[in-house]
C-alpha cells in the first residue's frame, strides 16, 4: 500500500489538518521528491522485468526453457498440468499482476513529484499538499493489514491534471474484477512472445506465435480500456471512507445532479400519491 511520511512529505489525514510546519516547510520539497523517485524506479524495474524478460528467456536461457516445456509436454498429465494450472496462473501473475504493479507505481510518482513542485510555490506554502485516507480491508492492493488500508498520497487540493492521475491511482490500488479479466490475455501473449523470438523453432512458428502475441495485447488493450471507462462511469478514486470529502470536484458535481434527481424523482412520487 502506498505509504509517506507525515513530516517530510507532509501527508495528511484530510485537507482540514493544521498548516504544517516550519521544519516541514523546508524538507517537504526533498520528501516528496525521494518519494516520487523511488516509485518511479518501482515502475521502472517492473518495466525491465516484464519487457526485459522476454528477450532473456528466449535467447539467454531458451535451452533451459525449451527442455522444461517438452518434458511437460510428454505425458499426458504433464499437458493437463500446464494448461490447467499453468497458462491460468501464468496469465494471472504476468498480465493482472503486471498492471497493478505498473498502474499502482507511476501515479504515486506523478503525483509526488507534482506535489514537490507545489511545495516550492508561494501560494501553497500555508496549506497540506497531500493527504492519507483509508480502504476497507481487501478493497486494495497491497500485503495483509489488520483493519483498514490507508492509502497515502492523494491530493488536498485538487485540479483537473490531478483528477485525472487519481482515476489511475484508483485502477492501480483498487481491486477490480473485469480489469483483471481484461489483463489476462497479456498474459498470454507472454510466452508467445517469447515463443515468437526463441531459436530452434520452425519460421511458421515463429510466425504464428508473433501474431499470436500481438492478438493477445490489443485483445487486453481493448478490454481494459473498456474497463477503465466503465470505472470512470461508476465512482472515481479509491473513495475509501465513502465520504463527499473523499471525492473529486469532478465526481462532487456529479453526485451532486444524481441526488437532486432523486429528489426530484422522490417529490414527483409525492405529488402524485397525494393527488
């Protein structure tokens, strides 16, 4: 779960906590930065691992997996095996774990290096540049906590750039079943890539799993982005406590026209039970 510290990188509970102070002032810039460095560098290793992994498997280390995939492949059981359990956990690790990995990461480091640069600004030298809030157990990414999650580093002041950052901090740190499903053809195309690079094999191979792969990410691609809309449909952001104060101006506004249409709605049944 994403985690700053109260001092330096002047997290807050809530956009109503007292200024912070003089020693805050100063170190929050730096706070923020080492922050926002070290999830970028979180991102960037998930990119080398993800991306990088495929080249080194199928030219590195191809001996070795091409000889772990024809042992499973000689028994019947072994075949079950792989398809059943293997493929599915694969696609699950590689595809759904690698976006939440990669979506939960750059956000944070978006948001903290747009929070070190507020914090050199005049105009919010007298305010909390960020604040902590928190998720129902389970809600959210992250090891097993006892209670609630917090999840740090969501904005006090909000602006349209950082609205639209939280809808990806939300899509990374909350779980979501239909992006998970949307993520599981990525996985797939895992292996196929590097089935499509390895030596050894026939060029119909090669040719036929390439194609295979690239099917596979725009199959992901198109139900994701699917699924990021039908989020942005819903409420926006990790939202944890349920409150109004947890909500974007974006999604205040629309919260705000749902609730005078029920009320309309509600007056409307009145009228006419008393007519």
């Amino acid at each position: 779960m994403p985690e700053s510290s109260n001092g330096a990188a002047g997290t807050a509970a809530g956009g109503g906590a007292e200024p912070p102070g003089r020693a805050a002032l100063v170190l929050r810039p730096l706070g923020y930065l080492l922050v926002g460095l070290v999830w970028t560098t979180i991102w960037l290793l998930a990119v080398l691992l993800l991306v990088g992994s495929v080249p080194y498997l199928a030219f590195v280390d191809s001996e070795g997996l091409v000889a772990g995939v024809e042992d499973r492949l000689t028994t019947p059981l072994g075949v079950l095996g792989l398809v059943v359990v293997g493929l599915p956990v694969l696609a699950l690790a590689i595809g759904a774990g690698g976006w939440y990995v990669l979506t939960a990461s750059w956000p944070l480091a978006v948001l903290s290096f747009t929070y070190a640069v507020r914090a050199l600004r005049s105009d919010y030298r007298g305010e909390r540049l960020s604040r902590t809030s928190t998720a129902v157990w389970g809600s959210s990414l992250g090891p097993p906590t006892v209670g609630r999650v917090a999840l740090s580093l969501q904005p006090v002041r909000a602006t349209p750039f950082t609205d639209a950052v939280m809808r990806f901090y939300a899509a990374g740190w909350s779980v979501d079943g239909r992006t998970v499903l949307a993520m599981l053809p990525a996985g797939l195309a895992w292996p196929a890539a590097i089935t499509a690079l390895v030596p050894g094999v026939s060029g119909a191979v090669h040719l036929v799993a390439g194609l295979l792969a690239v099917v596979l990410l725009a199959t992901s691609a198109v139900l994701g982005v699917r699924a990021f809309r039908a989020r942005l449909s819903g409420p926006v952001g990790p939202l944890p406590d349920g409150g109004v104060g947890e909500l974007t101006a974006e999604q205040r506004s629309r919260r705000l026209t749902e609730l005078r249409r029920q009320r309309e709605r509600r007056l409307g049944e009145g009228v006419e039970d008393a007519g």
